[in-house]
C-alpha cells in the first residue's frame, strides 16, 4: 500500500463510522432534501437553480445545505474532516443528497433504502474527459487509489444536457445510461429571463465604468491541475499587445475557475482595456453581458453556445493537455470556433470578425435537447414523481 493512502483510508474509516452511527439513531426524513458543494463557498450554479424551484413548490420541506469549498491546506483538511462528519448524518438522513461535483463521503458508504445521490454536475455537454474516462491520464485518478476509494459511484440520477452525451456520462461514472436522464442543466435557465442582460450590464457599468461601451470578451480559461492543487495561471494571451490591436474598440474581462487562482506574472492591467473580475458576478453572469467568449478547453462553451454568439479557442497547448487529460471528441473538428495559437491572430479574427454563428448554433443543437429555460422545473418534475 502507499503512504499517501494511509490518511485516505484513516478519514474513510471516520465517515463510515459516523455514517453508521446516524443511521443506527435517526431515520431517513423523507422530506429532507440536502445540497452539498466543494466547489464554492455559497449556493450557486445547478444547485442553486433546483434549490429555487424545490423551494418554490415545497417550503415545508426540510433543507440542509453543505456548501463549503475545499482548503487543501493542512488545518483546511483538518476542518474539512469535521465538515465530512456533518454529511455524514446528512447522507444518513436525507431523501436526496445533492451535489454537483466530486463528493468524497457519498462513495464511502452503503446508501439507505429511502436515500438517493443526485449528480448535477457543474459541466454541461460533454468535452474533455473526466470522472472514470481519465483513468489512463496523468490528470485521473489512480487504480490504487480506486481500490480505497470507489469514485463516482452510488448515483441515482444524473441529469445531463443531451441524449448524445449519456454515453460518456456512464462511462465517467460508471453507471447505467438509464438513470442519466437528458433534462437540461439548471444554470441555463438564467440565460432566459429577459431582465437579466440589462440588470447586469447596469451594475457592470457602475463597477467598471472604464471599460466605457466597449465590445466586452469574457476570457475563461479551463481548470488547471489536479483535483483542488494547481499552479498559479499565467495566461498565454499577451494582454499589453492584445490591447494595442483591439483596445479602442474591445474590452476584455477575465474570469478564472473556482479553483484557480491568479499568478503574479499575469499582466493584466485592470485599465481602460481588461480587468479581472472576482466575486462580484458568477460565469453565467458574465456570459449574459459578453459579446465574445474566448476560452481554450473549458466547458463553458456548451452555456455560452446557447446565447448564440462568436467563441474563439486560445489553445497553444493542445497537444500537452490531450496527453494530460484527453476529449471526448477530436478537438479541433468539435469546436465551434477557430482554435488560436497566438495573440495577433486572436486580433485578426476579432477586428475581421471572421465569426461562424451558424457553426455554434449546429454544435448548440447537438448538445441541448432542450432550449426553453425549464431545466429547474423538468429535474424537480422528475424527483417529485411517484414510483
């Protein structure tokens, strides 16, 4: 056995401990329903969006919320362990258990009859390989670790955005594609309200009034790292240039995953040009009020196609990050925009406006069955049905 399984399989032994102790004391509530997070530190995304909805129609249901984000220092493992102990008596106890990432206490125990795990998983689409696909990668997890810990299993449902990615959901998880049911992603249902885009760009303007009534490209790069550990991102766009090609008429606002956090040698200017935004509005939020998305592999991409507008790929590392983590489908064939290697010709393509919108409507149709803002109300009609 390696040594750095030891601590795995000590906190293990914890949460099966406390999760048999809460069964053997309290009954499964029938009406209990529980969101749990790693990914942030407040309820958002897919779990806000059915949060809302259940509520709406259920407020004399009982609800436990377990949103805390991952602090992958010593004493924030520390922490975490206690944290774990309290899902354990919420998976004891609730009739769903629902979460929208990797959950480490839900593949640690037997479920109770009566209990279910729902996955809402925070990417849509499917694009780069995750779960049980990465097996074989440098990014995925190891058979030694999988012996210890049973990864992505004990789901009950997983909802997805469309019927042609149920395939690799089942294979990322392990599962069935039965109970991977194409319903939508609940986040999107944002993207419908028509009062949203002029509520935010309003209070955009009054955050960022520099940025004037600029064209605003929302640049989200993809996680990198592995699993909550990364490395300061350096971004590959040469920002002082970019400006100097397109700044009169663009601005570009920077926005990084959950778990990435910004180098010091990234320079950004925070001007008239670009600023990083952080805390002040989600992704989908900005996604609303941008023009332009521009991202290299992350799966914001499948949300933003909805919208309708150009994506532009910045990848100039495409071939490291096939070794490293691998896609699905054949990169360059699957998106729906130019792949871009360098900073001049991400230039060209905005000051030419070589934009292929009926390209990102093919590939938005490919993986949105349903394109009407009731992902919430089809995910909830679905957990409320009777046997």
């Amino acid at each position: 056995m390696k040594v750095n399984l030891i601590p795995t399989l000590f906190v293990k032994q914890i949460i099966r401990i406390s999760f048999w102790i809460c069964c053997l004391i309290f009954p499964v509530n029938k009406d209990k329903i529980t969101f749990a997070s790693y990914r942030s530190s407040k309820l958002d995304g897919n779990l806000l969006f059915v949060y809302n909805e259940m509520f709406t129609r259920h407020p004399d249901y009982t609800y436990q919320f377990l949103i805390k984000k991952f602090n992958s220092s010593f004493l924030g493992k520390l922490d975490y362990i206690l944290h774990m102990i309290k899902s354990s008596y919420a998976l004891a106890t609730s009739r769903y258990f629902i979460i929208d990432d990797f959950y480490f206490p839900v593949y640690l125990v037997k479920l109770r009859n009566g209990t279910e795990v729902v996955q809402l998983w925070h990417a849509a689409g499917a694009f780069k390989k995750f779960g049980l696909s990465t097996m074989d990668k440098t990014f995925g997890t190891s058979a030694e670790y999988l012996k210890v810990v049973n990864v992505h299993s004990n789901y009950s449902r997983v909802y997805v955005s469309s019927k042609n990615v149920k395939p690799f959901y089942a294979e990322a998880f392990g599962m069935s594609t039965s109970n991977i049911k194409n319903l939508g992603v609940p986040r999107t249902d944002f993207f419908y309200n028509n009062e949203n885009k002029e509520l935010l760009l309003h209070k955009f303007k009054q955050l960022f009034p520099r940025l004037g009534d600029k064209k605003l490209i929302l640049y989200a790069p993809t996680f990198r790292g592995k699993s909550h550990y990364q490395d300061d991102f350096i971004s590959p766009i040469d920002f002082p240039l970019l400006k100097e090609l397109v700044g009169k008429d663009y601005a570009i606002i920077v926005h990084l995953h959950p778990y990435m956090r910004m180098g010091k040698s990234f320079d950004i200017g925070n001007d008239d040009f670009s600023c990083h935004v952080e805390g002040e509005f989600t992704v989908e939020e900005l996604m609303l009020i941008a023009d332009i998305l521009i991202t290299d592999y992350s799966s914001v991409i499948f949300d933003y196609s909805l919208l309708g507008r150009p994506i532009g790929f910045f990848a100039n590392d495409l071939e490291e990050y096939t070794r490293e983590r691998d896609f699905y489908y054949d990169y360059q064939s699957f998106i729906p925009g130019p792949l871009l290697t360098d900073t001049r010709s991400l230039a060209d393509w905005l000051v030419n406006k070589e934009f292929d919108f009926q390209k990102v409507k093919e590939f938005r149709d490919l993986f949105f069955d349903y394109q009407d803002g009731r992902a919430s109300a089809r995910i909830v009609d679905d957990l409320l049905k009777k046997d």
